[in-house]
DNA sequence: CGGTTTTGACCGGCGC
DNA sequence: GCGCCGGTCAAAACCG
C-alpha cells in the first residue's frame, strides 16, 4: 500500500467517521430532547400520585366558574395526559369510550383549540370530556373528564375489558391525574418497546380487537397504582435512555 | 339515512 | 352595567 492509497483509504474513513460523529450528535440531540420531556412527565406523575399536584391549568377565574357553576361535578374531576403523533392533529384521546363532540373553543391560556366532548354510549351519561393540547410540549395531550360514566365499560369482542387502549389510567378519583409515557417513534405502534394499538380515521369503534395489549395494559395500569413505582419508573426511563439508542425519539 | 363534526351564536358567571 | 371568558347549543355539513 502506497502513501497515495493511505491517504485515500484515511479519508474515507475519516468520512465515515465525521458521518458517524454527525448521526450520534443528532441522535443525542433528539434523545435530551426525550429525556427531558420524560423527566418533566416523571415529576409530574410523581407530584399526582403522592397527592400534592393540584389542577394545572390554573387560571383562577376559570376554576371559580367551575366551582360556582357544579360542586358535585368537579369532585369527579381527573386528567389524563397522552403523547399524540406529531402529524396528528385531532383532539382525539382514545379512551375506550366513545364520544360526540359537541364544541370547540380557543382559550385564554392556550392557543390550541380544547375541544368538549360528550358520551355518545348513553345519551342521559353525565361525563364531559375536555382535550386541549399541552402549552409546552404541544405533541402532548391534556384530556380533563367531569363527572363519573353512570354505565359499564364496553367490553371487547374477545371478551376482556376495554381499558383505556392509549394511556396508563390512575384512579380516577378527585383530581387524581393520569399519565401515557407515549414516545413518538418512526413505527407507529411502538411505544417504549412495546406494541400500542394506534387507530386511525373518523368513527372507528374504540372497542374492536386488542388482543395480548390489554393483558400489557392491565399490568402497567397495576404499576401505576404502586406507590413506589413513579421512583422505580423515573430510574428506569433515564436508564433506558442511556443505554438504549432507539428508546425513544422525537 | 343516521350519527358525528364543525362552527358561529348564545348564555351565564365573574371582575371591574 | 359592561366586557371578558369558558361552556353549550344547534343548524349545516360531512361521512360511512
């Protein structure tokens, strides 16, 4: 090997190492970005679940409409945050409900439209359901139920119940809050290693096949009720993001 | 054709 | 009383 094919055979690799260096960069890049996001949605569902998170959205003339206006309703008040698609722009949050959207406001504190929805099961059902996307991170949705469904949750084809198919629930109690760890990735239906289903268009039944998620479901919404497990959860998800490259990605 | 979505109008509570 | 604002209504449009 000459000087000549030395030098050649140095600048190639040299290529190939600046591309390198230029996809790690970007690939850390994006996951900080996750990693922070995470971390403010770790905090957050910890400050729920130990019961010291009060409402967010804390614009005091609106919660003093509330209160003036249905007492009883707002202490049947949770929340439920779920990581939509970016491309996604609707203010559908699935829940295994179905619901009719009877309104759409822009709002004082948020310029993403909330949007009112109804249950569209049982027309004499008292819950309401607000979803307004996140002032911060707006891939976020911020989906707020009044009031408790007066049926039973539809059940699935297969004959398992229907839980919520996109978020994690916590007990929906007074102002108990919920939380989805929904991070985008390039497969639609993947979601920190695990396979969420993702339905598409107007009008689908919330309820049709669900198959072995429900069974993931049912453990990680058991998780969600141990009170150690927002401490073991904050730990593993800045694990995985280090030692994981396609954990999660934005 | 029936259920859902859209969207402008309307209503009622609150602060000044 | 007035204006602001969130929430709701209802007719038209839309869609399977």
């Amino acid at each position: 090997m000459d000087g000549f094919e030395q030098d050649t055979s140095l600048a190639n690799k040299m290529q190939v190492l600046e591309s390198e260096v230029k996809r790690l960069y970007q690939e850390n890049e994006k996951l900080s970005i996750s990693l922070e996001v995470m971390k403010k949605n770790c905090s957050f569902l910890q400050a729920c679940l130990q019961g010291k998170q009060t409402q967010e959205t804390s614009d005091p003339r609106e919660d003093s409409n509330k209160r003036a206006r249905n007492e009883v309703a707002k202490a049947k008040i949770s929340r439920v945050l779920t990581r939509a698609n970016p491309g996604d722009f609707r203010l559908v949050v699935k829940d295994g409900y179905q619901w009719r959207k009877y309104g759409q406001k822009i709002t004082k504190d948020n310029p993403s439209p909330r949007a009112y929805f109804r249950c569209s099961l049982f027309p004499d059902c008292p819950v309401k359901k607000k979803v307004q996307r996140c002032v911060e991170d707006k891939s976020i949705l911020v989906a707020t139920y009044e009031g408790e469904h007066n049926h039973a949750v539809i059940e699935a084809p297969n004959g398992l119940t229907a839980f919520p198919d996109c978020t994690i629930m916590a007990a929906s109690t007074t102002n108990s809050l919920s939380f989805s760890p929904m991070g985008y990735s390039p497969e639609p239906n993947t979601t920190l290693g695990l396979a969420f289903p993702v339905r598409e268009g107007r009008r689908r039944p919330c309820h049709d096949s669900m198959d072995s998620n429900i069974r993931i479901e049912e453990y990680v919404a058991s998780l969600t009720r141990d009170p150690n497990f927002t401490a073991a959860l904050a730990a593993a998800v800045a694990h995985s993001i280090v030692t994981l490259p396609h954990f999660t990605r934005i």
